[in-house]
C-alpha cells in the first residue's frame, strides 16, 4: 500500500490501522513533493500499527546526502522497531527537482547518482541496514538491483514523451515481460535472489471487464481495450477474476509483492483476502 495523502495525525493513525485491518503487509509513502515527509510519515505509521512493514516507496537519491540519509534511515530502523524498508529510486518527475531547485539530470547522471548513493550509502548502514528496493525499468537500474536489492520494483511503465509533471505511459504484458526476462538475467549474472515487485496503478471492481476497460482506454489512447485488460499495472474485474489474474501473473513474472495505491485499498482488500483464501485451501 502507497499512501500518500497527509490529513491530521488522527486521521494518518487511522489510515494506516485501517489498512492493517484489510490485511496489507506493508505500507509505503512515496518521495514526492507535496506529499508527507518520508520518514516521519512511517515512524507514525508504525507507532500506528502493530503487524506491518513500513517503507519508502521510493525515495528520489537526487533530494538526499548519502550521511544525511544513513542518518535518517538508521533512526528511522530504531523507531519502528526494524520494521523498515528502504526503497530508492532515480527521480522521474521534472517539475518537482525545479520546485526544489536541483538541476534536473540526463537519465544516465540520474542513474550514475543512484549507483554512488548505494556506493556510499550501504557501508554506513553495518547495523541498521534494512531491506533495500530498488525501483526502475531500465538496464542499468535493473541490474543494479539485481546486485544490491532485496526486492526488485518493476514500474511497468515509462516517462511520456515530453512530460515533466511525472506523467507516465504503461507498458504492454510482453513489455513488462521483456523487463522481467532483462532483470533475471542480471540476477542470474550476480547469483541473488531478490523478491519481485509491481505497482498496480488502478484496482477496478467490476463485473464487466471489458466496459470499464473501454472507459479506462480513453484516458490512455496508446493502449486498445484487449492490451488494458492484459497489463499487470492494472487490475480489473470481480474479486475472484482479480484474484485470478494476480496468481497467473505470478507464475507469468514472478512477482510475490503487489504495492497499490491509497485510492484503491478499499477496493483491493477483498482480493488479499480472496487470495488467502485460495491459498488456504
């Protein structure tokens, strides 16, 4: 869960419990401006809750210090009990490094940054290292993550030509596929394990998949209703055809961790607990 909206503490405390209820693992806050603080955000959410993880969903290297963030991270372990994740990223969304008055990096600076702040950053972190995420589509970032990640983020999806407000165009199965295939490759490369992982971008309960992915296709002209219907950033049907899609696309891509966003915890937590049922059985 990728939550992300920053209402008074009483109604965070609540969110966050009321995820836990729903039976969410892990509850992540993105690196965005305008929303919460990162780190604060999660040591409330974990003084919140009992049960799950927290972590960072994914931090933009270019705002942070390597000390700085060892800091950070090292207090935010003690503060959670060791409940926490640490997720990094490239940073994609142009207009938030003008608001913040960083020079915005060519996509190979973006990376090469990544790779120093994972240099610098883990030595400094011996005691208090946490499982680290690391999220991208590219070859570089994928194989970096291959080397050091616990867990592999696939966006499944990539910048719009020409966007700078974060603005991203979703990638099609056999895309997200070819992604998949790159990624274990680097994995084989390095002989590590990492946990994969997808953003589902929009959880749709219906009992009619084809019309809301006609709907949905209007706001994404790029892709036809059947490719809609087949990305594995969208999630779209009953509970049980939700389920379904979840577990083919786990033997299909191998991911075992699923993050959603916060407008779509209500709708996704009937499939958590449908899966588990299933899994039960």
């Amino acid at each position: 869960m990728n939550l992300f909206s920053h209402p008074s503490a009483a109604e965070w405390a609540d969110t966050c419990r009321r995820a836990e209820s729903y039976g969410f693992d892990v509850l992540n806050v993105p690196d965005h401006l305008g929303a919460p603080a990162p780190f604060s955000a999660l040591v409330a959410a974990a003084d919140a809750t009992e049960r799950p993880r927290v972590g960072t969903y994914v931090l933009n290297v270019a705002f942070w210090n390597p000390v700085l963030l060892a800091r950070e991270v090292e207090s935010a372990a003690v503060l959670t009990d060791s409940r926490l994740d640490l997720g990094l990223g490239t940073g994609y969304v142009r207009d938030e490094f003008d608001r913040a008055g960083i020079d915005y990096p060519t996509p190979r600076e973006r990376v090469d940054l990544l790779e120093r702040t994972l240099d610098e950053l883990e030595p400094l972190l011996p005691e208090q290292r946490p499982p680290i995420l690391l999220g991208g589509n590219g070859n570089r970032v994928l194989r970096l993550a291959a080397r050091h990640a616990d867990i592999i983020s696939f966006t499944g999806a990539r910048e719009a030509p020409g966007a700078t407000d974060g603005t991203m165009h979703l990638l099609s199965a056999d895309e997200v596929g070819e992604r998949v295939t790159a990624a274990q490759g680097f994995i084989s490369e390095f002989g590590t394990d990492p946990e994969l992982n997808i953003l589902l971008q929009t959880v749709i309960t219906t009992d009619d998949r084809a019309a809301a992915a006609a709907e949905r296709a209007q706001q994404v002209p790029y892709r036809t209703v059947d490719e809609l219907l087949q990305v594995p950033t969208l999630l779209i049907g009953t509970v049980r055809e939700m389920a379904d899609q979840l577990r083919e696309r786990r033997e299909r891509y191998g991911f075992s961790y699923l993050t959603v966003l916060e407008p779509s915890m209500a709708d996704f937590a009937p499939v958590i607990a449908e899966l588990r049922r299933q899994e039960a059985q």
